[in-house]
C-alpha cells in the first residue's frame, strides 16, 4: 500500500514508526512539505530512507507566504536535489486559513502560477491543496499552464468540478473520512478507478472510528476496505489500482 500524502516532518519516533509501516504492508509513502525548513527535512528523512519515503518540496497554501529569499532558495533546492524528488507539494490556494491571511487571494495566485513553472521545467507533478470553490481556479491555472501531472488530495468540490477534473486526467485522493463520511462516499464513487489514490494526510487527527487511533499509513487498509464496497470491486482490485495509480502520478516504479 502507498500512502499518497503524509507530513512525515511532523512524526515523533519515525524510525520505528517506519520499521511498523513496513511490516503491516506499507510499501511507500508520499512524503509532502509546508515549507523550506521541512522541505530540508521531508529530503533529510528521504536520504534516510530511500526506498519508502518519496519526497515533495513546497509551501503549505494555508500558511503565509514566504519570502522571495525563501523562494529563491527553495528553487535552487529543487535543481540541486531534483532526482531525489517526486512532486511539487503542498502547494495550492488557501480556504480555511483565508481570512487569518495578510495576503490576498490574488497574491496567492500569483505565487502559486510561478511554483507550477518551476514543476513544469522540472517535468515534477504537484500535489495540491485546493478545496471547495478553489478547486476550480485551481484547476483552470493547471489547464492554462498545461501542467500534465497533478494530485488534488483530499478533494472536497461540486460534482461538476471533480467531472472536469476527472476528464482533464489529474488524480484525486481519499482519506479515512471516506470510512464514515457520506460526503467523501459519494466523491469516491465519482473518481474513476484509474485517477484514484489513497491517503492519511497524516498526522491530521480524525473523528468516527478512527478517534481513538493515530493517524498513520496503517489506516489504508480501512480506506481499501471501505473503497471495496463503493466501488464494488476486490480488496486487491483496489490495493493494485492505486498502487499503480500512485507510482503513475508520481513517476517512480
């Protein structure tokens, strides 16, 4: 199994967490960042292990946005340290965070149109963090800037706009709220089987069943449970369907 999107840099203990991963069938994960300081560390823990953590650089959409020099160096980070990354991400739009923001939306924009150049010369896919009515904006600056590969995690937009993002190719993935939540059900039925990834957002805490437990790769199996059922496929059908969709978004075997 592939968790597609974690903040390893915010994991305690991440040797043994990863040694427990591993033997409960965890293969590899994505591992995304929020900023230049855990860009350096999502990278420091990649080197460390290199066959189950996959690296994404970027700048958390939800935080403030960081300074040119930050920026700056965060791409000569990407040139130097390209063949040990697999995407792009978190990048994306703030929602939640927007009226806490000094910046405005447009600002965002702005910064988020010049990290997809920097993907798209590097030929990296991004994972994006863009819900509700950012999705769309989202979704048509990829179209204008033809960026090929693209991650939408833990989508949360109208019918019309996964249907768009669907037909356009990009990839679209589920959390453990799929397990109890109608609202992720009815997306997850929607997601063509072949767009279709699986994650934990993790440490992100959740509620229903999963309140109790932390929030780590092993909650997969309860995703690929659940996605069974909703999809009317196998266990395995889906476990080798986003296995392979995975590696397919993010370019590595």
């Amino acid at each position: 199994m592939i968790d597609s999107h974690i903040h390893l840099d915010q994991y305690l203990e991440l040797d043994k967490q990863i040694e427990s991963w591993h033997a409960n069938g965890i293969t590899q994960v994505i591992a995304v960042s929020n900023d230049l300081p855990s860009s350096y560390r999502t990278l420091e823990l990649q080197l460390k292990h290199p066959e189950m953590i996959k690296a994404c650089v970027g700048f958390h959409p939800e935080y403030p946005l960081p300074t040119e020099q930050d920026v700056k160096e965060w791409e000569q980070l990407v040139k130097i340290e390209r063949k040990r990354i697999v995407g792009i991400g978190e990048i994306g739009l703030p929602h939640y965070q927007i009226n806490n923001l000094s910046h405005t939306l447009t600002e965002y924009i702005d910064r988020l149109t010049s990290y997809l150049h920097i993907a798209k010369i590097h030929s990296l896919p991004v994972a994006l963090h863009a819900v509700h009515d950012k999705a769309q904006v989202v979704l048509s600056l990829l179209q204008e800037l033809e960026i090929k590969k693209a991650h939408f995690h833990w989508l949360k937009a109208s019918s019309h706009v996964l249907e768009q993002i669907s037909r356009a190719g990009y990839f679209i993935s589920v959390t453990p709220e799929v397990c109890y939540r109608r609202r992720d059900q009815l997306l997850a039925r929607a997601i063509p089987l072949n767009q279709l990834l699986i994650e934990t957002d993790g440490p992100w805490k959740y509620t229903g069943p999963f309140k109790s437990r932390q929030t780590s790769p092993l909650l997969l199996q309860d995703i690929i449970t659940h996605l069974s059922s909703l999809k009317n496929k196998t266990i395995e059908q889906i476990h080798t369907e986003t296995n392979i969709n995975t590696k397919r978004c993010y370019c590595f075997n």
